[in-house]
C-alpha cells in the first residue's frame, strides 16, 4: 500500500470540493497539505502557489509554499518563501527548525541565516 493509497478518500473528497469551489482556501489549503503527505509534492507545489495567488498576505501560505519547495530540493526559492512568511509574521523558530519538510535546506546557509535572525529577534 502506497502513502498515496492512505490519503486517496480524503484527496478525492477535497478534489470534488476544489472543482466546485476553486477559490475556497481552505480547501486548497487542505488538499496541498494532503498532497504533501501522500507524496504527490509537484500537485502539493501547485496547491501552495494557488494559495499564496489567492493569499499574499497570508504567512501560512507562504510557510506552505517553502515547505514544498523544498521538498523539490529548489533551497534558494524554499528559503525565499519561508522569508516571505516570517516578514508576513510567522514566528514560529521551533517548528522551523524541526519541520521535516524543510529537512533539505538544514545545511543551507541562507536557511541557517533565517533562523540566526528569527532567533535573534525572538530574544
């Protein structure tokens, strides 16, 4: 059984909605996440870029975006986006430093200067 076999219910249901609802954001927000989990990561990128289309404000969304970004192994834009985020407010320097989606960018300078500065502000 497949990780995608484990969330396939839940990703046709959300699928459904999403074409009825193209615009609800939390849908897309669910089903990018879902996405992620099932290892389908290029549909979860696509999820997260509709969303911050939709959100630009939204630092979750950006949040998102980096993680799937950098479940692509594309660090300078992961990092760029998670930048984003914490411009728009995300301040959550733990979970950052833990979220397994953003095990890729762990050795990456630019990541490790983000979290210096989250940090630093954080104190």
């Amino acid at each position: 059984m497949s990780k995608d076999d484990d969330y396939s219910f839940e990703i046709q249901f959300y699928e459904g909605l999403l074409g009825r609802l193209p615009k609800d954001t939390e849908v897309i927000e669910i089903l990018g996440g879902l996405y992620s989990k099932a290892g389908r990561v290029d549909d979860g990128l696509k999820m997260d870029r509709k969303l911050v289309r939709l959100m630009p404000d939204n630092a979750t969304a950006h949040y998102n975006l980096g993680c799937s970004l950098a479940l692509k192994r594309r660090k300078a834009d992961a990092v760029r986006a998670l930048r984003k985020a914490v411009e728009l407010g995300y301040s959550d320097l733990e979970w950052m430093r833990d979220d397994p989606d953003l095990k890729p960018l762990q050795s990456h300078p630019a990541f490790q200067s983000l979290l210096t500065e989250m940090a630093e502000r954080n104190s």
